[in-house]
C-alpha cells in the first residue's frame, strides 16, 4: 500500500502553464502537468465535467502496481459524484489512438494485470480501464 505521501514527495514532477501544465479547479492540486496533449485533452474535459466528477488526479511516478512484466503507473485516479454512475472510483489510463488497439504487448500485459489487481483489491468499487477520451470513460462507468 502507498502512503499520501507519493502526492507531497519533493520529486514530483515540475510544469511550466501553457508548456506541460494547465489550471484545474477539480484536480488535486490547483494545476495539471500532463505527459502528452492527450493527456491534457482528457484532462480538459474532466475539468468541463464538473456536475459528474467529483475529483480527479494525475497520479504521479510513485504510484505504480508490481505486474509480472515490471511496474505499471496509470494515469489517473478519478472520483465521481455518488447517484450519477455506477462506477464512482475510477483508475484510467489513457491512450491516444484507441481505434486498432496497438498497443504493445508489454502495455497490453500491464493493462490486464492493472484490471485484475483492481479488482482483486475492491470488488467493483474500482474500475480500471483503458481509454481515449473523456466520452469512452463516461461509458464505462454510466453503463
């Protein structure tokens, strides 16, 4: 199990807004420093959908899941408001290009061992999966 401390460690990743950060009103911290434009896209759109989610978190480098095929670090850790999903915690990882499912072995293996840790770990109470966009993650857990 990971301490609160993995979200005030001195090595948390720096941004600079406009480059590689944005502001956020429902993000853990006051901005988001994302890795990628998909990243900053998604988390665009979660900051836009304020009546559903609660909070979310760009989950840093300390968090990660041991899987037979090395560390595994999902993106994000998401919490929407009760009575609206049915999946109110929501770990994802998001992906670009979605539409081939590309991905590479090596991701695909820590994918599958993320969904099976999740649910190993709380039931149904969190939901891992992957996607790429704010709509595909309101799918999966409004279905």
């Amino acid at each position: 199990m990971f301490s609160t401390n993995i979200f005030t460690e001195p090595d948390l990743k720096k941004g600079a807004l406009g480059v590689n950060a944005i502001e956020a009103k429902r993000h853990l911290y006051d901005y988001v420093i994302y890795d990628s434009t998909n990243e900053r896209d998604f988390a665009t759109e979660l900051e836009a959908h304020s009546k559903e989610v609660e909070i979310y978190v760009k989950l840093p480098k300390g968090f990660y899941i041991n899987t037979p095929v090395g560390k595994y670090n999902p993106d994000w850790a998401i919490a929407f408001y009760e009575g609206k999903v049915k999946h109110i915690y929501f770990v994802a990882e998001t992906k670009g290009d979605m539409s081939s499912l590309e991905l590479r072995k090596i991701e695909e293996a820590k994918a599958h061992c993320a969904r099976e840790h999740f649910r190993a770990i709380s039931g149904e109470n969190v939901k891992y999966d992957v996607v790429s966009s704010y709509e595909k993650l309101w799918e999966l857990v409004h279905g």
